[in-house]
C-alpha cells in the first residue's frame, strides 16, 4: 500500500508547545464523486493556526489543515466522468453542502448548516495527497505557479467575500486593518476597481508591500481620512470600536476572520449611530470563488509568498503566529 507524509492536529494548544505530527500514512482513496489530488503547494492560513491552537475546535482527532490546496487530480472517483487525470486543480475551505436547505436553495450555500470543510471536517493540504468532492474544486487560472495560486484559494476568496460585504461605494475609500495573505490580495482587487484604499497594520514590512501595491496610505494607528468602507482581518476584536469610529456616515465594517478575540464595549452614538453597520464574513459560496479566479485571471494579481518545505509546516505557523510572514506563507511538495 502506497504511504505518504501528513502532518496532524495531535494535542491543540499554543503552536510554541508543538500541537502537530508529522506522520506516514496510507494514500487515501477517492469516494463516489471525489478526486484523488497529488498536492503540490498548500498555503498556510490563520484558520489552519486556530485549529492547532484550539482557537477552533477539532471536529475529529487527528485531522490534516489546510485548505488552499493546488495540486493534479491523479484519480477519479465512481460517478466522475469530467475532470481528467492530470488536471491541475484547487480545493478550498468549502468542502460540501447539502444543496437542499433553505440557505443552499437561496444562493446562500456559505450558510448551510450541514457544511463541511477541508482541512476541519475531512484532512486537508498539509500532505502529499488528499481527496475533495469534484464538484467544489476550482480550475485554476493561466498565468500563476502552484505557489503563487494556492493563496487566491482561501486569503482570494474570501478577501473578495469582504469586500463584497463591506459594501464599498464605486471610487469609495476603504480601510484594511491587518494586512496578511488575504488583504493584500483584497487591496489590489479594490484598487483595480477604483478605490482609495488605506492600510492600518504594525508591520513595518506590511505597510511598505502595501503601498508597493497600489495603497494610498499605511499606517501603524489609524487611517487619514473616513472611510466608506474597512474590512477586519486580524483576529482582534479591541480594533472594532475604533475602526467603526473611523467610518463615515453610512459605511461599513466587514470582520473576515472565522475567530475574533471578545469586541469590548459599544457606545452608540460614537460608534453606531448615523447607519454604520458591522457585518460578519461567513465562509463563501462557489460562485464567490469562481467570479474572484476569473478576476484574478483578468487583473495579473501580484502574489507575495514565502515558501516553506511541507517538513517545516509547524515553523510556518510559528512564523504566521509571530507576524513574520510577508503576504502569504505556502507549503511545497
């Protein structure tokens, strides 16, 4: 029987004491209406640190993060017929829906309340193979190397479920707090549409890619001016307040992380009043992931990664965890 390396979610807990194993184990084999994918670059979110951390709860002990996986199908199985062997293909954090619910019935499969995910309901990209239901791969964009397409799979696609949410205005001003994988991913789709985009982060490195790509500021405090728009991507919820507090009348907060530290306090006039609105970012649905590969097919996305061997996946979590990480972090195969 064929093996390969994985690594697993063993003991949660802060990323410093080791919460993941590496291990041999069987190749698995694709079930009615999935795909076998040989996995050649996984990128490395902050999802996949809240499970090892226990921010997440495990669903199953001993599962394999990660869920921004690009890889070649090297097997099909029963009942697939139109995706060939050798297709280079990505598997992201939405892994099955019922299709059948009120939400799935109404567009909104991000809500279904049977859904499953990769790398938390079923073992993800942090190995040499993993399995996916062919009807939520994605074909891939021309133009971009494993490394450089795995983070469009879940920093891409979700960072363009944001921006949707936050509601920004045609030419509006739009505020990214924190600037990892998915807001420099979201800054330049904003600016390819036309907005003013203004970056609060404490990272020195951080603030210089963003103005590199095409923000009209980046600050470590706060942004110059109200804004239209913001999306929060640091898992921070003492940064709600003020970010509502920098929004002008009638803008919009979108919070895009699946964890969020307790937001404090609200004072309503400063905070809600004159129709700002706070929002959540749950998942995304397939058409969310299709229409962002098309854009990211039509706008040549600059894709800022640091690569790491699938061995050192747990110093990719330590790096992410310590803010060491400029865009995003993948690992190779």
């Amino acid at each position: 029987m064929a093996t390969m390396t994985a690594w697993q979610v063993h003991a949660p807990g802060p990323i410093g004491g080791h919460p993941l194993r590496r291990v041999e184990k069987p190749v698995p084999e694709p079930g009615p209406g999935e795909v076998l994918v040989r996995v050649r670059a996984c990128a490395v979110c902050r999802t996949d640190l809240h499970l090892a951390e226990g921010d997440l709860t495990p669903k199953r002990p001993g599962t394999t993060p990660g869920h921004e996986v690009v890889g070649t199908v090297e097997a099909l199985g029963d009942g697939v017929s139109d995706m060939p062997v050798g297709t280079r293909v990505g598997v992201a954090w939405l892994r099955w829906t019922c299709g059948r619910c009120r939400y799935c019935r109404r567009g909104a499969e991000n809500l279904c309340p049977y859904s499953r995910y990769t790398g938390w309901d079923a073992d993800g990209g942090y190995a040499q193979y993993c399995t996916a239901p062919a009807g939520y791969v994605y074909r891939l964009p021309e133009g971009y190397g494993d490394e450089e397409v795995a983070p469009l799979l879940c920093a891409g696609i979700i960072g363009y479920r944001a921006l949707r949410r936050s509601d920004l205005p045609e030419g509006g001003r739009l505020g990214l707090y924190g600037f990892g994988a998915s807001a420099h991913l979201a800054c330049q789709v904003a600016v390819a549409q036309g907005a003013t985009v203004h970056v609060v982060t404490r990272s020195p490195a951080a603030r210089e890619l963003a103005l590199s790509l095409g923000a009209a500021s980046a600050d470590a405090t706060a942004p110059p001016e109200p804004l239209d728009s913001a999306i929060l991507f640091a898992p921070v919820g003492t940064l709600v307040p003020p970010m509502l507090a920098a929004l002008d009348r009638g803008g919009t907060l979108a919070i895009a992380g699946i964890h969020l530290t307790d937001i404090p306090s609200l004072n309503y006039e400063e905070h809600l009043f004159q129709e700002r609105t706070m929002r959540s970012v749950t998942a995304n649905t397939r058409a969310d992931g299709r229409e962002f590969l098309e854009i990211a097919e039509r706008h040549r996305l600059r894709v800022t990664v640091t690569p790491y061997p699938l061995d050192a996946a747990e110093d990719a979590l330590a790096d992410l965890a310590a803010d060491r990480v400029t865009g995003a972090a993948v690992l190779t195969t």
